[in-house]
C-alpha cells in the first residue's frame, strides 16, 4: 500500500516541481532551473501512460488462446474463449487493484493514477477488477503489496480476421502498453502478419514477449524445437532478448512463467517511477538549498512600514508644508475677519504657499524642500535601511531579490511623494474658506462703518464749533453721545471681534495643517507601499510559495 501511495503521488509532486520551476525562473540560480525543468520533462514524457498502472497486452492471431491465457493468469473465467471465429471483439482490461483505490474520493481518483481514468484515456469500457484483499478475492486475505497489483492486463482483438476494426483496434492499444505479449501456437507462429507488427511495434519501446500456447498438443521434443524456431524468427525481427513461454491454459503449464513475467514487468515499472520519484526529490533539493530549509521572515512586518513612510515624510519636508498651510490659513482668516482697518497691511505680504506653489488656484508641481540633498540622502537611507532589514537573516539569493525589488529609482520616489504632498494641499483648498468667516467679515464691515460714521459726525460737530455756530443738540444714549459711542464702539468692539476670530483661525489653521499632515502621510505611505514594500513583499511571498511548492514535490524540510 505505500509503494502504492507513493507511486500516486508522484504526479502531484511532478506538479508541485513543475510550479517552482516557473516561481524560481529568474530568481534561483539558472543551472538548477534548468536541471529541475529537465526532470520535469522527462518524468512528463516517461508518466504520460499514468504512474500507478502496469500495461500488458495480449495479442495474437485469432483461435491462439489469447482470451484462454488472460483467465488462466486472473484464475476466473473473465474472457470469453471459445471456437466461433473471432471470439474477442473489444478490449478487455483485467486490473488487479486492492479495493480502496477505486473508491470515488481515493486520492488517485482523477489523477493520472485513477486506473478508471487511464481505461477511459484508452477507450476500454469493458472492465474486470481483479480484488484480492478482500471482495472480489482471487487469493483470500492475500496482503496489499500483491506480486501484480497495479496490472492491467488486456485481452485484445485479433490482427488476422476479416473485421479490420480489430485490427485498427489492437494498433492503437499495442502504442500505449508497457508490455506486448504475443499468444501463438505451433501452427501460427511463423506467420508473417504477425512477424510484420513485431517488427513494427517493438519501435513503441515495450518489452515483447512471446507465448507459445497449447503446448499439450505437442511433444517435449516438439515444444524445444518450436521455441528454438520461434527465438530465431524473433531475433530476425531484431527482438533478440525477447523471452519466449511455452504454455498451455489446458494444463496449466508455463502459467507461473507468465506470471513472474507479469510481475517483474510491474516491478521495473514500479522501479522506473521510482527512480522518477528520486530525480524529483533531488531536483527539489537542489531547488531548496536556495530557498532555505528555515521559513524565516514571511512578511515585511507593519512596525518596518510605518518606520518607513515616517522616514520619507520627515524627508519630504512636510513639516514645512504644514507650517505653510497654517500660516496661509491665519492670511487668509485676517483678510476677511481681521480688523478692517489694518487688514490690508498684512495681506501685503506673499501668501506662504505661494513659495511653494501650492497657493489656491496653482496646480503645477510643488517644490518641496525635499529637493534639498540632506533630505534627498535621508530618504535613500531609509529605503536602503528598509531593505537591509527586510533581507536580514535570509539566505542568498534572497537579500539581493529583495534588494532590487524594494529600491525604487529615488528620482520617481520623491516625485510621488511630492505629488502625494501637494495633492493634500490642493485637497484642502477646495473645501474652501469656513463658513463663518463671511458672517464676521459683514461684522466687521458694519463695526467699521459705524466707527467711521461715529467719526464723521464728531468731526461735523467739531467743525461747527470751531464756526461758532449754534449747537445742534446730539442725540444720546444713556448719557453717551450717540457718535461718540459709535466711533468708539466700532472701533473697541472691532478689534475686539479681530482678536478673537484670530484666536479661532489659529485653531483653524492648526487643524488644517493636521488634516494635510494626516492626508500626505497615508498618501506617502501608499507611495512606499506600492515601490518599496509591495515588491518586497512580492519576493518574500515568492520565497513562500516556492518553499510551499518544493515541500509538496518531496525536499526535505
Ligand atoms: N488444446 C488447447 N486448446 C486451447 C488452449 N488454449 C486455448 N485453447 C482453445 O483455443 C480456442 C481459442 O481460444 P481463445 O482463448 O478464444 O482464443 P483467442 O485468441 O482469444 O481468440 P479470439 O478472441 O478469436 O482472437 C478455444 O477453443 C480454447 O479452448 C490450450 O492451451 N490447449
Ligand atoms: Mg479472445
């Protein structure tokens, strides 16, 4: 049952090479690639016909016996022998199988092992499971590792009778088989068709035997005879080492003979998939001493990452940006809620994004200070620092992969983070000024209009007395004079209103910088993600799966 297993599993482990072969290709070193995807073809090329199952078929001139030889070796009358010629018109597999294979959730099921799979490959629906541990029992509670299990034995058409549909029939199987048995006996074995397909089979690459039958119808002396003819005839169609049976299903002798034929068969096939199996394990090996037995570092962990993108904010100069964005914010607030009469003195001076292209309405690209060569080092450093860590503890080639995946070329790095940081900005200035700033500003207005109408009418006042003309009395409110308490009222109450809507923008303008601080880092972190990261990320994951793969094709962990 383990010969069984393993045989089984072979395809999948030919798969798993198969796969770390393309996950490897351009990252392992070339000559073991290529070695792994010879094994690859060759196992493929050798496995094409199924990894669990031996084929033998039977063929013959019709009458030799050949449906008389398949139930002298299953022990059961399976095969129809009979005198009406031909007898056999379609294929029929005998397999010999321990009865858990071919329950449907089997493990070979469906794989190249499912001997169902292979008959229906070959197009032979009539079957006959030979059981023996149990059910269907030739040798009752015979063990598993029985001397044929994993046989298919077919019984095959003729070549010789009138229907040409065996004949086709009997060439398409003879391309598929292991092992080509051919029944004749005393009267048929010189016959030329016969001779005719020896010489053109025996180039599939089978092994061919001959089996003179009905050896109880001749003499010792005749039997020796025959076979010394028969090996002559088979060492002229160039099939010197072919062995030759003598044997009779009447009585039973040579029987034995075709069986440990049969089971060497089975045997050196069980012998090549093994040495197939070894050449894959190898190859898997070889595979892994690059990709390391230990797993290591899985993922570029969140703690490196978040390191990272706080090392390129510092380097972007963000901090600069925000300072700006606070202080345009604190311009912008005094130009509408500053004190009328001295705003325009402060909106004199340039708007502190404009430096940076990043004023309301610009849209080209910023020039952060990043552009500066300590900030621009400072950021090569953390990309190379990153890298470093990433790779520590890997063995090679994998520090140099990750290398080279996680450095991006610095120029595009910093334009990204660049663009991330302005794009922040402009974000921001388009959520436009806040609301109240419109109704303190009609404050403001109305403050100032009232001061200087407070002022005017002093002034007339004023100038009436200093005519000397007769009073006019001045209206007043609770003993102020009413423009008195306007000029001083607007004026007092305004600046007041400025001082406090100055205090509010400070607030504002601190939240601002928080928000364009907060939108740029996870923008730059996304930058650094998608460069630096990602692609380290994507070798690790590499790394992963080809350990994962080789494991599945049989390396050892
Ligand atoms: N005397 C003798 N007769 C045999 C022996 N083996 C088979 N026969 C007889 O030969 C005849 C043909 O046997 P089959 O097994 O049907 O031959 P086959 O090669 O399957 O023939 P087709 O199916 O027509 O191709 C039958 O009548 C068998 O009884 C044997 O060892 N000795
Ligand atoms: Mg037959």
């Amino acid at each position: 049952m383990r010969l069984r297993r393993e045989r089984a599993d072979l395809p999948k482990q030919l798969e798993a090479l198969s796969a770390a072969v393309e996950v490897g290709a351009g990252r392992l070193d070339e000559e073991r690639i290529a070695a792994a995807r010879g094994v690859v073809a060759k196992a493929e090329e050798r496995l094409r016909h199924g990894t669990g199952h031996t084929l033998a078929a039977l063929l013959g001139a019709t009458g030799s016996g050949k449906s008389s030889v398949v139930n002298a070796i299953v022990g059961n009358e399976v095969a129809t022998a009979g005198l009406r010629r031909p007898t056999t018109s379609s294929t029929l597999a005998c397999y010999w199988m321990a009865e858990a294979d071919t329950t449907p959730d089997d493990d070979a099921a469906g794989s190249v092992g499912s001997v169902q799979s292979l008959l229906d490959w070959l197009g032979v629906s009539n079957r006959h499971q030979v059981a023996f541990a149990g059910g269907l029992t030739k040798i009752d509670g015979a063990d598993p590792d029985h001397p044929l299990d994993g046989l298919v034995l077919l019984d095959v058409p003729d070549h010789d009778s009138v229907e040409v549909g065996h004949r086709l029939e009997m060439e398409r199987i003879a391309a598929h088989v292991d092992l080509l048995i051919w029944v004749t006996d005393a009267e048929k074995y010189a016959d030329m068709a016969m001779h005719r397909y020896l010489r053109a089979l025996s180039g599939y690459g089978a092994v061919t035997a001959m089996v003179l039958n009905k050896i109880d119808l001749l003499t010792e002396d005749q039997v020796g005879t025959c076979v010394a003819d028969i090996e002559r005839l088979l060492a002229a169609d160039g099939l010197k080492n072919s062995p030759v049976i003598a044997m009779s299903t009447t009585t039973g002798a040579g029987v034995d003979d075709l069986e440990h034929l049969l089971a060497e068969t089975v045997k050196k096939k069980q012998a090549m998939v093994a040495r197939l199996r070894a050449d894959v394990v190898d190859a898997a090996d070889s595979l892994m001493t690059e990709v390391g037995t230990t797993a290591g570092r899985t993922e570029v962990s969140d703690k490196l990452a978040t390191r990272l993108s706080q090392e390129l904010v510092q380097a972007s100069g963000l901090s600069v940006v925000t300072d700006a964005v606070a202080a345009g914010h604190r311009r912008d607030a005094n130009g509408k809620v500053g004190w009328p009469f001295t705003r325009w003195a402060r909106q004199l001076r340039p708007h502190p994004l404009r430096k940076l292209h990043l004023a309301p309405g610009s849209s080209g690209r910023s020039s952060l200070p990043a552009i500066s060569g300590i900030q621009l080092a400072r950021s090569e450093n953390a990309v190379r620092q990153t890298v470093a860590a990433v790779g520590t503890g890997l063995p090679e080639p994998w520090p140099d992969l990750i290398r080279r995946a996680g450095t991006p070329n610095q120029a595009g790095l910093n334009n990204r983070i660049d663009d991330s940081v302005g794009e922040a900005v402009r974000n921001l200035h388009d959520q436009g000024p806040p609301r109240w700033w419109a109704v303190v500003n009609v404050l403001q207005v109305i403050l100032a209009l009232a001061a200087i109408v407070g002022a005017v009418w002093l002034g007339l006042l004023a100038f009436g007395a200093y005519l000397r003309l007769p009073e006019v009395p001045t209206p007043e409110y609770r003993e102020i004079p009413i423009p008195t308490a306007l000029l001083i009222g607007g004026l007092m109450l305004g600046v007041v209103v400025a001082v406090v809507s100055r205090r509010l923008a400070a607030i504002g303008a601190g939240r601002r910088a928080d928000k364009v601080r907060q939108a740029a880092t996870e923008a730059v972190a996304g930058v650094a993600d998608h460069l630096v990261i990602g692609p380290m990320q994507a070798e690790l994951d590499a790394r992963n799966r080809l350990r994962e793969l080789l494991l599945g094709a049989g390396a050892s962990s």
